[in-house]
C-alpha cells in the first residue's frame, strides 16, 4: 500500500488545447450524503438554494469525449464539487464508451451506492489503470459524523467486493479532532482489506473559524466538527494581505487540466466553478470576502464568454483568446482570492484537491 501526500505543481502558463491531456468532470451534482461541509446544504441542514440539479447524459459524454478527444487524453477524473458520479444513471454506459481507451480514470464516491455484487461487477468495466477513490472519514464509530447519510460498513464491504474482484482502491481520510486518534488503526485496516493506497489531510474549512456547526434538517445544532490542530484561526481582517502578497502558480494548468461542471461549464478548475453556489448571509464572518470572490467570479465569466458545452467543443473554448489571456491579469495585479486560496505560495490554507 502507497501513502501518498498532496502537494501542487509550479506552473505559471494556461494550457494550450493541444497541450490538454487530464479533464476532471463532476457528471451529476447529486448525492444522497449531507456533508457539513459540503456547499450542497447548509453546515449538513437545508439544502443550498443556489444549486439547481445538473446531470451529463450519456449523450452529453460522447460529445464531449470525442475519440479524437479520447486519444489526446491520458486522465478523466470523475468527482466534481457537489455530487456522487455514481449516483448518474448513465455511468455504467460512460465507462463502457471509454473502457477500450488508454486511459486512467480516477473516480472519487462515498461508497454507499449499490452492492457488493454490482461493486465485484464493476471492476471488470474500467481501464486497465483505474482507481476508486472512497471516502472514509474515520472508523465504524466517528465517520458517519462527517459523512451523514452513509454507512461505513456496507462501504467496507463493497471496496472489498471491488478490490478482491481486481479493483484498485484509495482510502480516502480526512482528519478532524474527533477521528484523528484513528489514522494508525485506518491505514492497518486499508492494508489488511487491499486498499493500494491511503491518504490523509486535514479540512481546508477551518481557517477562519476553530468549530463549525453541524445543523439537521430544522436547522437545530446537533454536532461540532473541529480541527486537528488548537491554533487559533486566521484573523479576517488579514485576508486582502494575504491576496495581495500571494504569488499564484495555478494547479490546473501544471496539471494540463479542465474542470467540467453538472451544466457542462468548463473552467480550468473546480475551485473557480463553485463559486456561485458559496453560502453568504449578513452573519456570515467571510460576508465582505465571498461577496468580492462572487464580483471577481462574474468578472471573469463575463471575460471568458460562455463556456458551455452544449454550445461550444473543448477545443473551441481553450483556444479562445481569452481564455488564454485573462489569467496574467487575475494572477498578477487583481489576484483572485479563489487563485490565491488554493494555489498561492503563502495560501490561507494548504491546497487539497478534490476535498
């Protein structure tokens, strides 16, 4: 078994098409879970009023995964901001369409859909290099107070249909004060179960707050997650420093990555498409912050023009003037919060994809 550790490419240039060879797809916005953290639902209560339901039909895929596409490809990741991929009813039909592709697909769940015979089934319709990535946040007794509405047993036993068929599987850990104790004893049980890989990191959600509330449905407190660590959250008014100092070396590109959302918008990354669905309310601490992210975000929208993919081709969209220009200005002078948070060399929290 592998542990790995995530860190971030220096790269400072935008992608070329031609250069294009990873896209990350989110193929429905779905989930049956309520993640606290998740922008899916208010801190695990009332769903977000922002999002609107999206799904790729299978149709949707082949036009965009064209085969001249497919063969210029060496990477699809199925995750996405909000939803579960196997949660589309399509799925089973989208890997069939690529299973004779050198491809590796990297597909983030939280494990909770389905059987252990469909999980023994669907190893056998995958690439030759794959990966499923499970969410387990802790063991039996802790990680359903992050991951609610899932089972941590019958995710057990599904990896395990799934890895003994020939599957390869990533224990995915994030840590909070209530299962960090557990990291030694989840990396023993992934070993012993077959898990190739095992990675740890830590909420990026807690730099300006030390707790975070967890709601139900009524919008009653019934839990507090918090940090690993005791130190002290950032202070808010240190956030324009923090921005205008920032040097940004973005991810996406280092990695020669799109992001392709529920409505088939593509943009270089994830972090930027989840802009227009953050929470904001006059309580809120980041109020004046998110407020400015949103302005920046519609700034840049307007300035790449429509990136829909019912309307233009990947190809279309990249190659575009603006798409390859905007970013010395956002990255330089306006520096975009979202850019800085997530991919600046002093960044408010340490970048952690796809958490």
């Amino acid at each position: 078994m592998v542990f790995i550790s995530l860190t971030a490419h220096i790269n400072k240039s935008m992608i070329q098409y031609k250069t294009l060879t990873h896209v990350h797809i989110e193929i429905t916005n779905r989930c049956q879970a309520s993640c606290p953290m998740c922008s899916r639902n208010f801190h695990g209560g009332m769903p977000n009023p922002l999002l609107s339901n999206g799904e790729w039909s299978v149709g949707d895929f082949k036009n965009i995964f064209t085969p001249q596409l497919l063969k210029q490809l060496t990477k699809i990741t199925f995750c996405g901001n909000f939803g579960d991929p196997l949660i589309n009813p399509d799925f089973e039909k989208m890997l069939e369409y690529i299973k004779d592709y050198d491809l590796y697909l990297d597909i983030h769940t939280n494990g909770s859909f389905y059987n252990a015979i469909w999980w023994k089934h669907l190893s056998k319709k995958l690439t030759k290099q794959h990966k499923i990535v499970f969410a387990l946040d802790g063991l039996s007794d802790t990680h359903s107070r992050y991951r609610i509405g899932t089972d941590f047993n019958k995710i057990i036993t599904n990896a395990k249909s799934f890895i003994h068929a020939g599957g390869t599987a990533e224990w995915s850990f994030i840590k909070f004060k209530h299962n960090a104790h557990q990291v030694t004893a989840a990396n023993a049980l992934a070993d012993a179960h077959g898990f190739k890989y095992f990675t740890v990191k830590n909420s990026s959600r807690f730099a300006f707050e030390d707790s975070f509330d967890v709601y139900d449905k009524n919008s009653n407190v019934v839990d507090k997650l918090e940090p690993v660590s005791t130190q002290s959250a950032m202070d808010i008014s240190n956030v324009q420093k923090l921005v205008d100092a920032s040097e940004i070396s973005c991810y996406a590109a280092a990695q020669h990555e799109v992001y392709i959302d529920a409505h088939l918008n593509l943009f270089p990354c994830c972090f930027l498409a989840s802009v227009p669905y953050n929470f904001h309310n006059d309580s809120d601490i980041l109020y004046d912050a998110k407020n400015t992210i949103k302005e920046q975000h519609l700034d840049l929208v307007f300035k790449l023009g429509n990136t829909n993919l019912k309307l233009f081709t990947v190809e279309q969209i990249i190659n575009r003037e603006s798409y390859q220009t905007v970013w010395n200005d956002y990255w330089t002078t306006k520096k975009l919060y979202t850019c800085a948070r997530t991919c600046g060399n002093i960044a408010m929290t340490p970048m952690q994809q796809y958490s």
